[in-house]
C-alpha cells in the first residue's frame, strides 16, 4: 500500500484528478463526506488529505510514502524528502510587493512582513540586504498598508489581491508549482511502487504540457 499525502482544497482536487488519470483512481474519496482518509486496495493505494503546509511533514515523517507539495513549502522549511517531479499545476510566483508608490532606500533596513521567513532571508542575504523580518499568518498584504512594513514576500498568482489593496509587485523571487515528494527510506523500500505512479504522473504531465 501506498500512502499519498494530498494538499486539501482547491489544488488537492487537481492533484487527486492527476492520480485519478494516472490509473490510481479512488471513488469514495468524491463522496465528499467529512472523512479524511480514503483506500482502494486493488489499486494498492491509501489517500489522505492534510493542510496543504503539512504535507512535507507527513512525508518527512514517513506518515505519507509520497505526497504533493507547493515548491513554497519545500523552500521555506527544507524538508528532508526526494523531489520526485514538478506536476506543472498550482502555478504562481514568489514576490516582493509593496505600495504602489514605495520607493526602496538602499541605506535603511528594510522591514519584511512575511509567512516565508526563510525565504525572505535567504533572498535578501544573497543581495546583501539588511532587513527586519516581521513573521505573519495571514492577511500579509495588510502590512505595508498600515505602516508595519515596508514590503511583503509572498505568493502572487492572478496578482487581485495585490491590486485590490493598491500594492504592487517589484520582484520575483522564484516561480512556483507544486511537486511530487517522497519519503527516503519509502523510495527504498518500496520504489517499483512508487516509481510507477512517479512515471504515470510525468507522462501524463508532458502529455498536458503538449496539448496547452
Ligand atoms: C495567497 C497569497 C495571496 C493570494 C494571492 O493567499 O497569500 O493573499 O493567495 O493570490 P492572487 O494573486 O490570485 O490574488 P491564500 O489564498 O493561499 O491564503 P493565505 O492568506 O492563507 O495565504
């Protein structure tokens, strides 16, 4: 048996489908009750959905054998899993945004509201860039608006929401999709498994790419 972590919401439903037309396909998981996880044995594979940042945990952990992640997750925490393939769904970019009218003073630190600290970090020190990063859970673009920061770091991907608070983005930091992760020891031990569905997913990725 497989165990695949999936990213509950709205990408989780993407990447369900992905496995569904991969041939690991699991109808009780469309009944859409409140359970949480979901089996068919003959296809050898167990479903669960978690919060979408915990995935890599579940796979880290070798609670999940494989699971599905947003390239977001695994720069900020670093988790000690295999990057199996880029599934090409759940695109958008990491950027720096600030009001429409910021303009940067090299010679002042900069304030940097951010859930992405690591990332916020590791991008301003390959700048040689001193700033002061302020951690939030939410609402991030609320920050400059009220004065708590000069910019944010964060995910854009239609850019609404920046817009509808009269932010802009400056920089891109890094592009984002979601991957296919894998526990270490799991890909040992149960690599033909987890080889075929890392197969099927990439053919089947390709394939999308063509028709687009
Ligand atoms: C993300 C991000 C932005 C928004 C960007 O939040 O933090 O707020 O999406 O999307 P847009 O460019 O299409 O407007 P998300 O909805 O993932 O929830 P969060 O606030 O919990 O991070």
């Amino acid at each position: 048996m497989i165990n695949v972590a999936l990213p509950k919401g709205r990408l989780g439903e993407k990447v369900y489908e992905m496995f569904e037309a991969s041939g690991y396909e699991c109808p009780s998981i469309k009944e859409n009750s409140r359970k949480l996880i979901f089996e068919n044995e003959e296809k050898g594979v167990r479903y669960f959905w978690v919060k979408p940042s915990d995935v890599a945990i579940y796979v880290e952990r070798g609670a999940a054998d494989i699971g599905v992640a947003g390239k977001d997750i695994l720069l900020e925490y670093e988790p000690d899993v295999f990057e199996l393939l880029d599934l090409d769904i759940g695109k958008c970019r990491m950027a720096v945004a600030a009001k429409n009218d910021f303009r940067d003073n090299p010679n002042k630190t900069l304030r940097v509201a951010t859930k992405f600290v690591n990332i916020a970090k590791t991008y301003y020190a390959s700048k040689g860039r001193d700033i002061d990063v302020i951690e939030l859970n939410g609402s991030i673009e609320i920050a400059p608006i009220l004065g708590l920061s000069d910019v944010i770091v964060d995910i854009v991907e239609t850019g609404t929401t920046l817009k509808e608070n009269d932010l802009s983005p400056f920089e891109t930091i890094v592009p984002i999709s979601a991957r296919l992760i894998a526990n270490k020891s799991a890909f040992r031990f149960k690599s033909q498994a987890i080889e075929d569905i890392a197969e099927k997913l990439a053919k089947l990725t390709e394939d999308r790419k063509e028709t687009k």
